[in-house]
C-alpha cells in the first residue's frame, strides 16, 4: 500500500530509485529496520503534504514571511532520510520534533514580522500540534521511553506554553488586540484532545506490541523444535547407516557365526527395541511440534484480534472526528480574512464552540470504549438483581419511563456472579432502550426476568413490545460500534456494543430475539466464576489475597514473617480493593505473619483503618491473633476499631472465621 501511495505521489521519480532511498542502511539493526522505513515513507509524505500546503498559501495569499521557513520544513523531511542512513536514532527522533518545534517558531515569528495576520493562526498551530501526537508511536518502540516520553513531553509544553511563549515575544492573543472572551477554552479542549489520543495511543502501542512479542516467542520456539527436529534427524540418520553397516556385516559374517545363533537372537532383540524407542520418540517429537503449533495459532489469532481492534479505533476516531473538525476548518476558514461585526464574531465562535464541544464528545466515546478493553482484572461479586435493579429503576424516569411499564421477576435466580458496575450498565442500557423504542401505537410493556441455566448459568431476559428489529438485515450489525437501527430518536449507537463488550468481559454472552413491529427479546448468560469463592488478585512471597464472592469478603492469608514493606503494600492493595468493591469486612489469617513493627502497627491503624471505614469497613476477623506474641497489637486494635466503629473478631481456624462471616450475612439477608 505505501508503495501504491508513493507510486502515486512521485510518478515521476523511477519506483526503484525511490525504493533504493527510502530503504534503511545496513547498518541500522534488523529491530528497527521496519520503524526506520516507515519514518522514511512519512517524511517524503509529509514533505509532499508541506510542498502542496506552500502552494496553496500562495494561491491564496502570494508569497508570504513564512513561506520560506515552510519550504525549509519541507526540504527538512527530505533530509531527514539521508539522515536516517547514518543516524538513524537522531534522524527519527529529528522527525517526530521538528515539526513541534518549527510549527511554534513559524507562528511566533509570522506573528512578529507581519501585523496582517489574523488570530485564525492561533488555533491552526493546535490543530498541528495535536496531529503530531501520532508521530512517537509510529516510529519508536514501546521499548524506547526515553524518545516516546521527550517527544510527548515537547508537544504537551507546546501546548500547555503555548500563550505564555506568544506573550513572551509580545504577540499573545490579546496583545495582538483581539479579545474573545472565550479564547482560552481552546487550551482546555486541546489539552484533553491531547491526553485522549495520548492515552488510545500509548494503550494500542502496548496491546499490539504485546501480541508482536508474543508472536516472535512462538516463532522463535518453533524454529528450535525444527532445529532439535533436523539434529535429531541426522542423529538417527547415522545411527541407521551404522545398522546397515551392522546388517551388512552380520551377512558377511553369518557363515562363520552360525554356531552362534543364541548370540544373533539377541542382537536382532536389541534392534527391535532402539527402533520401538525410536518410534516412541518420533510420536514425542511429534505431539511437541503439534502443541507449538496449536500454541503459534493462538498467538498469531491474538495478534489478529489487537490488528482489528486497532483497525476498528481508527475507523471510529477518523470517522467520528471528521465532522467537528470539517466544521471547524469550515468556520475558521469564514473568519480568514473578511472584517465581521462583533455580533457576526461572536456567533461564529458560538458555533466554533459547539464543534468544539461535538468533538469532545466524540473524544470521551472513544476513551469509554478504551477503558473498558484497557482494564487489567476484575473480581466477580455476587450480586442480588433485586438491589441491582433498584438502582436502576432510580434512573429509568429520566429517560422517560415509569415503573409500571416494568413486570419484574427475579425469584428463579436471585442473584449473578458478575462485575457489579457493568452489569449495572447492561441492565441500564436495555431497559432505556426498551422505554427509548417503544411503539406509539400501544402501551409500553417490559418484562425482566431471571432463571437458573446449566452449570449454575444465571440467565437473564428483559422483554419489550416495541418497535423491534429487522434481524434479516440487521442481524450481522446489531452489536457493532455506531450502529443505529431507528433513525428517529436519538442516540449514538454504542448501548448494544457495550452491553456485549462488557458481557464478553465476565465470559457471558448476549443474544437477540425481535420482530419488525412486533417487539424484542434479550438473553443474557452469565456463567459461575470456577472459584466464585477464591478469586486471586495479589499474590507474592509473603501473602495472598483474594476476594470470596460467598462471603462479598477479602481475604489476607499472611504466608511467612513478613516484611515491613511486604506489610505496607499488602494493605495498599486491599484499600484498592475497598475502593472498587466496598465490601464491609475483610479476613486475616495472621498465624505465619510473624512480628509486626511498632512503626507499621502505628501506621496501620492511623492510615488503613480509618481509610478503610470511610470506605465502608465494618467488621475485622482474625485468625491467630490471639496468639500471646501478639498480645499488645491485638490490644492496640481492639481500642482503635472500637473506637472507629469496626467490630474486631478473633478465630482460631480459617474455617471458623469463614462460618462467622456467614452467620453475619444470614443475619442481613
């Protein structure tokens, strides 16, 4: 494709000359062969793009201040190939700040040397300066920081310094007399702009970089089984040319070994026997080549899934940002030169507000989406649907319902296995749907209802008689991004594509039932953790910790004398855990804990317990803390939870402390 691109944009330069230049040197390491032609590819590109945009200046506005330092920018990228054949590391890294550093010398100095110019400039600089976000990753590894985090260090002072630098050669926007009062709003909007692709960028970069290494690995182990394979090959291709000198000399000798037959038996015996070895090996070798291959096929088909994913964020952000900034390239184009009255000024930057405005839009769509592929683990929590749905009715008037629209009816299953917030959002999302696409020829009924599926499936089903869907011709597209099914109420097209992200997420699934005038149906399956009980999410030399969806309990099995840093960081990450789940009371088992500094005890119960009611902590229970080593800490405890309100519990067994949490949600239920 890039050859296509080039083909097309320099026919007249020979496609062997070009592909001679554009190819890196020999000395540039085989790991940045690929990065170093790609920065040469986008530089002759963006020399083209330069050259065209000097032309079109001076169609528009003749020969300028600036024109001359905009040519230097375009014979710059040129140069920058011949210096990517000596230094490579400088060159790439020459192409990712240039453009920053010559787009804030070029509309500080324009600004300086020529009074014309209109503030239309010191919105175009932005627009530069955001582009440029995508150079670092497309031309650096994710292994190169340093480079990555300098070229995004100078674009975010770019724009964070933009107005300072302008008011420090005195050419700041309202030194040049304009006075807008909504200027500044612009910083904010770039400055978000900029940590949202910075963010989708930086997470794309790790996600495909993952699934590259994963992939050479693989190759890498299936090249040594083959090389194992042809060693070994040899290896017995010498031993059967020893047997067939052996063979060959037993023929020779048979004559003279006939007295000697018990003798020959037993040779004939061993030979039998390498080849039985033989064959088993050969079955052994075998089955390994088969598991790395099967093991190269998962790899390339997760490689393949970050490639779509990557594929589809660049449909959406191209596609969905393509109208804001139409409409802002439009507007500042009526701005460019013509004298407005102040009422006309004021109601063009209203409407460049809203684009604005659409555009963030877009941008947090987009950064939902990221964050809900971006997560690292979740806990499965055993949720009631019953209190679940509560929240959601408190929600469903707002989006035009009522309550007697709903027949709800969770007795079958009364409760799921889930990740609380998402299936918070997945119900949300089906029910506004259902109150957003009801008929308007008959009462809006909804029905929501739970059952208990094979292997302790919980399978949800909400029902509505609206306006249905056309699954022959929607079918294929019904939970794909940004698509919309009735055009006359509004919406995004996202609801659905998050629904099943998010199921996909808890290993459940979604399908779709529904009828053109008739109504719809929705089944949601949502399978039982293997160890609802004990899900792990910290585990090192010193502790366990896991979250028991049974009991809605963290749980500390302390493994051995512990550290005081051991000690601190443990309870970091159950007051993270506190955070996402709030669940009331936590299990400690602390009879391998050993000793606990004074020092840690003091920051204990100054840091964590009252951290950890605030949370919603409400009860503690020990196993083994009763242990007389343990006694002044245990009386330490004992006086701060009473007075924080925790009620404190000591156990002599896990068991027991597990039976005791149980009683306490009997007793709640």
């Amino acid at each position: 494709m890039l050859r296509v691109i080039l083909l097309f944009c320099c026919n007249l330069i020979p496609l062997t000359f070009l592909l001679n230049f554009l190819r890196p040197a020999e000395r540039v390491p085989q790991t940045l062969t690929r990065l170093v032609y790609t920065t040469n590819v986008l530089s002759v590109l963006l020399s083209i793009l330069t050259f065209v945009l000097l032309l079109i200046l001076f169609r528009l506005f003749g020969w300028t201040s600036t024109s001359g330092y905009i040519m230097g920018v375009a014979v710059s990228f040129l140069l920058i190939v011949w210096a990517n054949r000596w230094f490579y590391n400088t060159g790439r890294l020459l192409f990712c700040l240039m453009p920053i550093l010559m787009t804030m010398f070029v509309t500080v100095y324009g600004k300086i040397i020529d009074s014309r110019q209109s503030y239309i400039i010191y919105f175009d600089a932005r627009m530069i300066l955001l582009g440029t976000v995508i150079l670092p990753a497309a031309v650096f590894r994710l292994a190169e920081r340093v480079q990555i985090s300098l070229c995004f260090c100078f674009i975010f002072l770019s724009l964070a310094f933009f107005d300072p630098i302008h008011n420090a050669f005195g050419v700041g926007y309202f030194q040049r007399g304009f006075n807008a009062p909504s200027y500044y709003y612009i910083n904010y909007i770039a400055i978000t702009s900029f940590f949202i692709l910075l963010f989708g960028i930086v997470t794309l970069k790790y996600q495909t970089g993952r699934a590259e290494q994963a992939s050479f690995a693989a190759i890498a182990q299936k090249e040594e089984v083959n090389r194992e394979l042809a060693e070994k090959h040899r290896n017995l291709s010498n031993l059967n040319s020893e047997m067939e000198a052996q063979n060959e000399e037993l023929q020779q000798q048979q004559e003279e070994l006939s007295a000697s037959q018990e003798k020959l038996q037993e040779a004939n015996e061993l030979i039998n026997q390498q080849k039985n070895e033989l064959a088993d090996y050969n079955s052994h070798l075998e089955r390994l080549v088969e598991e790395k291959s099967k093991s190269l096929s998962l790899s390339n088909q997760e490689l393949v899934k970050h490639n779509n994913e990557l594929r589809q964020f660049s449909y959406t952000v191209s596609h969905n940002m393509r109208g804001p900034l139409a409409r802002l390239l439009g507007l500042t184009d009526l701005l460019q030169g013509h004298q407005t009255q102040p009422e006309e000024l004021e109601k063009l930057l209203g409407y460049i507000r809203q684009s604005a405005k659409d555009l963030d839009t877009v941008l947090k769509d987009v950064s939902v989406i990221i964050d809900i592929r971006n997560q690292l683990f979740y806990i499965k929590e055993r949720v009631y649907l019953q209190e679940e749905w509560g929240k959601v009715v408190g929600m469903l008037n707002s989006a035009g319902g009522t309550l007697q629209d709903f027949s709800v009816d969770f007795s079958q299953a009364p409760f799921a296995y889930v990740i609380r917030p998402m299936l918070h959002s997945i119900l949300y999302n089906l029910a506004t749907n259902a109150i957003k696409y009801r008929s308007p020829d008959r009462a809006l009924q909804v029905q929501v209802v739970s059952q208990s599926g094979r292997e302790d499936q919980t399978i949800i089903r909400v029902i509505d008689n609206g306006l249905g869907i056309d699954l022959r011709q929607h079918g294929d597209n019904l939970f794909k991004l940004y698509r919309r099914f009735h055009s006359h109420v509004s919406g995004k097209g996202i609801g659905l594509y998050i629904v099943k992200t998010q199921l996909e997420l808890m290993a459940g699934s979604i399908d779709a039932e529904s009828q053109l005038n008739v109504g719809s149906t929705f089944t949601i399956t949502l399978p039982r953790p293997v160890e609802a009980g004990r899900q792990v999410f910290l585990e090192n030399e010193a502790a366990q910790l896991f979250f028991d969806a049974e009991l809605n309990t963290t749980v500390i099995v302390w493994k051995r004398k512990i550290t005081s840093a051991e000690y601190r960081t443990v309870f970091d990450a159950i007051l993270q855990t506190l955070r996402t789940y709030h669940s009331p009371g936590w299990i400690a088992d602390l009879r391998k804990q050993g000793q606990v500094e004074v020092e840690d005890q003091i920051w204990f119960v100054n840091n964590v317990l009252p951290e950890a009611v605030r949370l919603g902590l409400k009860r503690i229970v020990t196993v083994g803390f009763r242990d007389p080593s343990r006694s002044v800490y245990y009386e330490r405890m004992k006086a701060v939870t009473a007075e924080l309100g925790i009620d404190l519990y000591a156990c002599d067994t896990l068991e027991e402390a597990r039976a005791l949490v149980q009683t306490f949600l009997t007793r709640s239920m």
